[in-house]
C-alpha cells in the first residue's frame, strides 16, 4: 500500500481493499494500492467531498488483506492547542466503536484535508498540519493500532507523511485525478452509490434563510404566535391545534408531491419555498414545539410520503429565522429522522447535528444522532411507530359510536389510512367538542399533560405552569417551548461521526 513508486502491482505492506458492494455481491470488489488511490477513495467512502476535516479510516486484516472498516470524521480546530486532545477523541472513538461491534482495526489510514487560506500553499498547509497528523499516529499507537498512510489533500493536491523514500514525492505534492475517472469512481457509479458535494453545501439546504423574506416570514411567525399561544395553553383546544397542523402539514406533502420535479438541490429548495406560503410555515414551526405532534409527524417516514415529507421538513427549517431559530429543533430532528429512515446516514447525522445546535437539550435528536452514529438499525423505530399509529386507529374507529352517544358529538379523531398518519377531527368539529373519550376509555376533559406526566413541548407566554418541564424561551413575545421524552428506546453514546 506504501509503494509510492508504482501505479499498479502488489505492494509489500499488502493490498488496501475495500468492503465489497452489498449490492452486487460479494465479488463486486476494487483494490487500492497506492497513495493516489487512497486519496481518490476518499469522497467515496463518506460519501461526500470532506473539507476542514481529519478522517480516520479503519482497516481490518482478512485474509492477509486490508478491508476498510469504520470511518471517523472531525473537523479541524483552528488552535493548535486543541489538536491533540480531538487526535484523542477520534482514534479513541473509533477504536472503541469497532470494539462494540466485535472487529477492533489492525491498522488505520489518516487523512487531514483542508484548502490553503489567502496567501498560503497547498504545501504550506500540508507543513502546517503534520504536528496534528503526528498526535494522530501516536494516539492510535497508544491503542496498538499502526496508521499505516497519513495523507493531506489540499488545493487539488495530495502529499503522504509516511513515504518512507527521500525524493520519491513530488515536493510540491501530486495531482489529484480528474472527479469520477477512477476505476473506484466507475466501480461505485455501478454499485448506485453517490458522492454528494461537499457538508457546506448540505448544511445550506438546512440553515434559515437570510434574505429579505426572512422578515417576512418573521412577521408571521409572530402572528401565528399571537393566534396559536392561547389556544395551546388552553387544555379545550390544545388537541385542536395538534389536528389543524397535521392536517395542514399532509396538505403540503400532497402538494410538494404534486409538484413537477426539478434537477438540483438548489432549483429543488427554491421551487418547495414557492409551494410554502409564510403562514403555513409558521402555523407548522409552532405547531411541532409539541411532542406528540411532532411523533405524530415523524410516522411520514416510509413509502411515497417520506420524499415530499423530508423536503418539507427542510424547508421548515429554512424558516427559522431570526429569534425563531431554536424552533428550528423540530423540523431538524424530522428531517434527520427521515434521512436515516430512508437510508440516507448523511444527511441523517447532519440535521440531527444542526438540530442540537439549535437546541441542546431536544432528547429526540439526541438519541437519534447517537443511534445514527452507532449504525444502529432503525426498523426499531419504525416499528413503534407503525404499532402506534395502527393503534390510535384503532381506537379511532372502535371509540366512535361510543363518542357519538356520550356527548352527541362524532369521535375524536377519524380513521386514517396504513401509509400516514391519520388526520382527526376537522377544526370546526372539533372547535365544538368539549367532551372526549380518552385513549383509556374515560371520558372528561383532554389531558393536559402527556402520558408520562409532562406538559407537551409548546410555545407559551408568561409563567409556566404547575407540572410542566423546564421551558427554553425563544422567539419573541416571550414565546416558550418545552421538551418532553419521547419514549424512546434508551441508546447508547458515540459522539464522533462515523459507522465505527
């Protein structure tokens, strides 16, 4: 793998190769011999082009040959001072995140990519950053594991820190190939795998807008806080809102769905912000601070829904704006939820990551980034919120008649189809019902708290109330947002990025 020398051939340290395609079974495989290679293979195995970044890659010893295993991602600290403590953390964390799953990494490849700064070399970066590659080979020697290739990749250009031959490497480091003309580029365009650009450009498809229309859709946001707050502290018509913001959010769905394709993410995000007017986003944003609506939104996750659902999500939180953006933890935590539901790990760590930017106490994402981080499988999930899905229709339908002759209004909620979650109530019954029979079968009043004794996650004014859990306040008016467990299955812990 070290023959720095030669393009082709067997090396002595032995071939580099790749986990073979799933798809394709198992003889779809590729070998990398050299440092070129290497760094050609990059963007493939993360599955987007890294930047600022240390990346550690995990080989495994099968068969006398390497085979790529976890890969860990962080970005660089811009002061030095930091880097030996995150070297630390991130061969620590791969390491031990290989352990859990029973296959600790012989050998490690290091990679630091970062572009020159005004007036600075490609070379000078790669100077500059072998102080950090150092600490990384001496904290994975510390756990008995050989970084046997540290690479840099800056200004379209690779240098190795392990060529071993004086005068072997150009000193002003060797091209990169031309994107997608490499036999691994042609082998993972076969296997239907993507490189995206690069986490900058995903990130701005999830940040809020800073144009002109944001103090537009701020405007309406704190109207619909006008509207919206009352009716949520109000036990009578808190369940009315959590209706009407479903109803509203399918709605959409049907339309984002509707709408003609476009080729581009850019073109894509800008047509779904001409299909979403600023008070249905905002009536969205406040309605999903409540944890049960926002569970209830999160069962759009498979099927034909989970598409259009994902880019409303996004285009939620492209409205977040202003004092607004803690809000954005919703919408976020849906979008990373559907991204790894769809098998999308990518944009899944991404949005889970910017969601606890947003706010880091929202256990949801919280528990769903570590999940995601531990290649966690999550059918779990789906599975609970199929069974409670086709559990509220069920009593749904059952409850009906029994609704009808206790108060002469209809039931609380309709009976919605297997694919999505089921719409209750239209606003205007359910603005004349004071009466309903609970999920238990007693009738009263609506709970005002939810099943596990804590008031839902809303915007409210003023004091919180008896009862309910620590509110973060944001937004304007006061406006306060409160979080709740959702009953999840308790997950394990891995901050670092990677499938370990």
């Amino acid at each position: 793998m070290t023959n720095h020398s030669e393009t082709t051939g067997s090396s002595e340290n032995g071939d580099i190769e790749p986990t073979a395609y799933d798809r394709h079974g198992a003889d779809h495989q590729v070998t990398l011999r050299t440092p070129a290679e290497l760094a050609d293979a990059l963007p493939y195995l993360l599955g987007y082009r890294p930047e600022d970044s240390i990346v550690l890659v995990a080989l495994h010893d099968r068969g006398g040959r390497g085979r790529f295993g976890g890969r860990a991602r962080l970005g660089i600290p811009a002061g030095a001072d930091d880097w030996a403590s995150v070297a630390r953390q991130l061969a620590h964390g791969l390491v031990t995140g290989s352990e859990r799953r029973g296959t600790r990494p012989e050998q490690m490849i290091a990679y630091v990519c970062q572009e020159p700064a005004p007036g600075e070399s490609g070379r000078q970066v790669m100077e500059r950053l072998r102080p950090l590659v150092q600490k990384l080979r001496t904290e994975c020697g510390r756990l008995d594991v050989t970084v046997i290739e540290a690479l840099c990749i800056s200004d379209g250009r690779f240098w190795s820190y392990c060529c071993p031959i004086e005068g072997c490497c150009p000193v002003e480091g060797s091209p990169m190939g031309l994107p997608g003309t490499s036999v691994l580029a042609a082998a993972a365009t076969y296997a239907g795998l993507q490189v995206r650009g690069t986490l900058r450009e995903l990130r701005s498809r999830l940040q809020p807008w800073e144009t002109a229309a944001a103090l537009e859709q701020e405007a309406a946001l704190d109207a619909a806080g006008s509207a919206l707050v009352p009716r949520i502290l109000d036990d009578a018509y808190r369940a009315d809102v959590a209706h009407e913001t479903l109803d509203l959010a399918q709605l959409i769905i049907s339309r984002f769905a509707a709408a003609p394709p476009v080729s581009g993410a850019l073109q894509s995000d800008l047509r779904d912000d001409e299909l979403l007017a600023h008070d249905e986003a905002a009536a969205l944003i406040l309605g999903l601070q409540d944890r049960s609506t926002r569970d209830r939104a999160a069962e759009w996750m498979e099927g034909d829904e989970a598409a259009p659902a994902q880019r409303l999500w996004r285009a939620l939180a492209r409205r977040c704006v202003g004092p607004y953006g803690e809000h954005a933890a919703a919408p976020l935590t849906l979008a990373g939820w559907v991204a790894w539901s769809t098998g999308d790990d990518l944009e899944a760590r991404e949005a889970l990551a910017m969601a606890l930017g947003a706010d880091p106490d929202y256990l949801f994402a919280r528990l769903l980034h570590q999940a995601c981080n531990e290649g966690l499988d999550p059918e779990s999930i789906r599975r609970c919120l199929r069974a409670e899905r086709k559990d509220r229709a069920g009593v749904d339908t059952g409850g009906a008649d029994d609704a009808e002759a206790a108060d002469g209004s209809g039931s609380e909620g309709a009976s919605g189809s297997g694919d999505v979650p089921a719409p209750v109530a239209t606003p205007t019954a359910s603005r004349r019902r004071r009466r309903a029979r609970t999920a238990d079968g007693v009738e009263g009043r609506p709970r005002s708290a939810e099943p596990d004794g804590s008031r839902p996650r809303t915007p409210a004014q003023g004091t919180a109330r008896p009862g309910a859990t620590r509110a973060r306040t944001s937004g304007k008016s006061g406006s306060r947002r409160r979080d709740t467990c959702s009953e999840r299955p308790v997950l394990g812990s891995n901050g670092i990025e990677g499938d370990g």
